[in-house]
C-alpha cells in the first residue's frame, strides 16, 4: 500500500470531483484498491458509514477492496499513536479514526493522505502534527492524482 486514506480527504475529494462529472477519477481509485495501492482502516468505512450517503454507497460496494485489516499490527500502532500523543483522535472523542490513519501508514510504510493541516501542537495533535514526529510523508488527495497520473477526464 503507498496510501492511507483518511475519511475527510474522501469525502472532500467526492465533493470537488463529483461521480457523475469524474467517473474516471473514482474508477481510477477502485482500481489502486484493487492493487492494494490504496486503503482505509476498518474505523475510516466506518466513519464513512455513519453519513450514510452516496459515498458510503460507492464505498460499500467495494468494501473488500479498500479496507485494510484490522490486524494485531495496526492495533498495537493505534495503542502506541494513542498513548504516545495526548489527545489525538481516541481520547477526546473526536476524529477517532486520525490514531488508525496514521497507524495503517506506520504499518503499510505508506504516505497518510489528509485534509487536515498542521496546528504544531502535540497537546492536540491534528494527522499531520503526527506524521511529522513520526516521520510519515502526507499529502492531499490530489496528489494521488498527481502521483498515480489518474485521467480525471
């Protein structure tokens, strides 16, 4: 795998290229699935899931493809990402899925693609506060367009 995909570049990446207008960029992304060039963690289908819409849709259909397992391995990361950071993503309750983004990259050895910026604050941590201290490369989804030359025609 070269990324972990965090759900808000996801989501952001299907309002800026809509399906029906940039059918090749999301045929595109299900074919780096398939490779294992791209994936989410088990928490991000499930983040995903919880605004039950069109994305969830696409992404359910292909949930095999995408998903990563939910290995002792990533756990472990997530437990370290977890303790190690304080307040990042698990202990406050909010963006939850951040720990296992970071953690399915420190796993996979892969760039962590985001939308987030950097608060350089390790008392509240956004991904690539972490990415940083880690020594994780992160990037934004266009990106992958960038980097895979997808056809967004």
């Amino acid at each position: 795998m070269r990324y972990s995909l965090d759900s808000d570049a996801i989501i952001q990446a299907w309002i800026d290229y809509p399906i029906e207008f940039f059918p090749k960029v999301w045929e595109s992304l299900h074919q780096l699935a398939i490779a294992e060039v791209v994936g989410i963690a088990p928490v991000i289908y499930e983040e995903l899931e919880k605004g039950g819409d069109e994305l969830f849709d696409w992404v359910k259909e292909r949930k095999d493809d995408f998903v990563a397992e939910n290995s002792d391995e990533l756990q472990e990361a997530v437990a370290y990402l977890v303790n190690h950071y304080k307040n990042f993503g698990l202990t406050t309750g909010k963006n939850e899925g951040d720990p296992y983004v970071v953690a399915l990259a420190m796993v996979e050895e892969c760039v962590v693609v985001t939308n987030e910026s950097m608060t350089n604050d390790l008392n509240g941590p956004k991904v690539p506060d972490v990415c940083r201290e880690e020594g994780i490369a992160w990037a934004k989804f266009v990106d992958i367009i960038r980097n895979e030359e997808l056809d967004v025609g």
